[in-house]
C-alpha cells in the first residue's frame, strides 16, 4: 500500500463521508438496525452515532486506519462494537447469527461485491435484514457514458471506488429480495452521485 492509500486516503474518507446529504441517510436508516447486527465496511464509522444503543455490532473492514476513527466513535457513543479486520468476502461468522446487516457506500469499493453479498445472505438469520445505502449506475445514458468513462481514474484516486455498479441487481443475482427501495440524485455531480437505499433480506 502506498503513502496516499496509507496516510492521505483514509483522511479524506473520514472527511467526504460526512457531507449534510450523507448524514441525513444515515440518520433515516441506520436506527431500524436491531439485535446482533453486522456492518461492511464499518469504515471510519461514521453510522454508529445513529445505532439504537441496545445493539451489539460486528464491524468488518481491512482498513486498520479508518478503524481508529471508529473506535473513538464507538466510545463516544457508547456503542458495543467489535472490529474485525477481515475481507467481507470472507467472513469468519457462523450461519444464520445475525439480525441485520448494514452496508453504506462500500459495496461500490469492496473488490468482489457478489461474494460479499452470498457471505451476508449466509450470516444474516432467515427474516434477517440488509439495510443498505449505496450510489452507483445512474438511469441516464449520457451520465452512464461519464461513470463508464470516469470509472478507471476514480478508482484509482478514491481506493477502488466503482461509479457504475448496479447494488440493486446484484442483490436480486445474490438470493435477496427487495423489501423498499428508494433511488435518486443527490446533490454534486449527477455521475457520482446516483444512490439506492432500501431495506432486503435473504430468500431462505
Ligand atoms: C467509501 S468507504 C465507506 C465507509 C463507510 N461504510 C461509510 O459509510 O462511511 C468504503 C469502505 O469499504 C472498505 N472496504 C474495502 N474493501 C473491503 C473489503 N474487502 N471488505 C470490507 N470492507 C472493505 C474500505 O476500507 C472503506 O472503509
């Protein structure tokens, strides 16, 4: 890994994540997370001020330096977490142990989201919830063609960050169902900023 990825990177991470439009997200989706509750790519874990305080997380992200700002968050907001430095594609969990699974903006960045999505259908226990806030591929063609042409720069600035990933079909291809689904634009550039946010669970 090199300086930027090491030292500049996660600062920057911690810094964009927390824009007004991001937060509100959190805010609105974070709090239906209930029980044992396992999030990829916890990050610099900018969702555990919005946890019920009752849950008990499994954090999962190999980024040992964004996890020293979550830490200080855990504390901060007296949430029960344990971090793992594990690869979501690969998760060291049993079958069927947890109540919910929260994903934000990291589905776009883990290198294989499908093997990450089998290994949360097989974690999650059956009635289990996905609750997920992720931006990808827009509907517009000519925003498409940019993401498409964006998409090998971005990633190579932003930590393997994809532009033009589907979240929703790759949920249906990995065995969920789509409980709610909301889509839009946020604010800022339209190529980057198209986001799916909803709630699904595992078909078992
Ligand atoms: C854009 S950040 C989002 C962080 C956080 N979820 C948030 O909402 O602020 C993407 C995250 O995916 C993590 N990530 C990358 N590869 C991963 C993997 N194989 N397994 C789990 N997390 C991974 C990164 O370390 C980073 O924390």
């Amino acid at each position: 890994m090199g300086i930027y990825d090491k030292y500049v990177l996660p600062k920057i991470l911690n810094m964009v994540m927390q824009t007004p439009d991001l937060t509100k997200l959190r805010a609105a989706l974070v709090p239906m997370a209930k029980g044992r509750v396992l999030e990829i790519g916890i990050g610099s874990g900018l969702n555990l001020p919005f946890y019920d305080k009752q849950v008990k997380v499994t954090g999962v992200d190999p980024s040992a330096e964004l996890q020293v700002y979550a830490r200080d968050l855990a504390r901060d907001h007296a949430i029960d977490v344990e971090f793992v430095t594990d690869t979501a594609e690969a998760l060291a969990s049993e079958n069927n142990f947890f109540d919910t699974a929260v994903v934000t903006w990291s589905l776009c960045t883990i290198p294989n989201a499908t093997d990450t999505l089998l290994e949360v259908h097989r974690v999650l226990k059956p009635g289990g919830k996905l609750i997920f806030v992720e931006h990808g591929r827009a509907p517009d063609a000519h925003v498409v063609k940019w993401q498409d042409r964006l998409n090998p720069t971005w990633r190579k600035i932003t930590g393997g960050c994809n532009l033009n990933r589907e979240p929703d079909q790759s949920l249906i291809d990995t065995g969920f169902t789509i409980d709610h689904l909301d889509q839009g634009y946020l604010r800022g550039p339209r190529w980057a900023t198209y986001n799916y946010r909803g709630v699904a669970q595992p078909n078992k």
